[in-house]
C-alpha cells in the first residue's frame, strides 16, 4: 500500500528523522532501552537492561522471523515452482532444471518469481531449507551436520554462512538458545 516506504522486516529498532518503530510485540523493551541511551547515556541503559531483564543492544529480529513462504500473489506457476520447492527441500534444486519443468527460460522464470515473491528462486530455496532446518533446532536432538544433510545442504561451511545470514546467528548458537536439550547431545 506504500511503495515508498523502505521495510525493513530484520530490523528490531528503526530510527529515521525522529520516528521509531520497532518489531514484534516486547520489542518495544528494547526501543525503551536505546531510548533512555540515546537521550540520557550507556550506563543508566545497561543498568535498567539488567533490571528489567532486556538484553543490550539487540538489533536484529531476524532469529525470530518465521518464513511462511510468501505465497499472496497470482502467479500460479510460481505457486506451483514454490510447491516443489517445499516439498523437495532435501534435494539439490537447479533453478535451470525447475525453469525447464515449467517451460519458461531461465531469465523469465527468475523475474517471475522476484515480481511474485521478492525473492530470486535460490534465495527462496534458501530460506524455505533454513526454516525447516530451525525447526528442526528447536524440536530433535539431531546434530547440526543431521540437520544440515536432513535439508539438503552437503557443504558445512555454506549452510552455517546462510543460516546466519537468514537468522543472523550461527546454527549451534540457534539451537543452544532455542532448544532447551541442545547442548546435552
């Protein structure tokens, strides 16, 4: 409804031209705590962050974001592309392959689905892998390279540099914060 308007959907804070906003529904703690920094200093935040139990300088709100899938648009072979996706997240995906089943070129299939989704096909494959992978965190015991296989991620290093990209921490601190069998495996 508002094109002009930059979201910022990661963002916990957001602090433009004397307007502030802030995410989920406590967050408004942590916008009272860079208030009372902002305007009156460090100290006296750190001191009401401890008693009230808010924690410091949080910024991002990426951790608790949940990937529904972006499926409230018309575009029914995107919606059908986005259905593979999901229900073939443990495969390796190539979107040429996925264009083809389609039988739209590459280009056109990409700019089909950023127009539908704003994502590009392999940012969405991304992060439809990353939020099975934090479910997955949050209710088994399974080790990290589990649940990195389980999502179809074969490289260690890729599927840590992307779930932290999407989450904004690293998988084993994921797990440690929102599993609370985590650390006993």
């Amino acid at each position: 409804m508002f094109p002009k308007v930059n979201l910022q959907p990661e963002k916990l804070i957001t602090d433009e031209q004397g307007i502030y906003t802030n995410g989920g529904a406590y967050s408004f703690l942590n916008l009272i705590i860079y208030l009372v920094e902002k305007y009156f200093d460090r100290q006296t935040a750190i001191y009401y962050s401890k008693i009230f139990q808010i924690e410091m300088d949080r910024q991002s709100q990426s951790a608790v974001i949940i990937f529904k899938g972006q499926k409230e648009h018309g575009d029914e072979m995107v919606k059908e592309a986005q259905t593979y996706i999901e229900n073939n997240l443990h495969e390796k995906i190539h979107i040429e392959d996925l264009s083809s089943k389609f039988s739209v070129s590459r280009r056109n299939f990409d700019r089909r689905f950023i127009k539908a989704t704003g994502n590009t096909p392999i940012e969405y494959a991304q992060r439809v892998k990353i939020e099975a992978a934090k479910k997955a965190f949050e209710t088994n015991r399974k080790a990290i390279n589990e649940v990195m296989y389980d999502v179809g991620y074969s490289d260690v290093k890729a599927f840590r540099e992307v779930f932290k990209k999407i989450t904004g921490m690293p998988p084993l601190e994921y797990k440690g914060k929102y599993n609370n069998e985590a650390l006993t495996w």
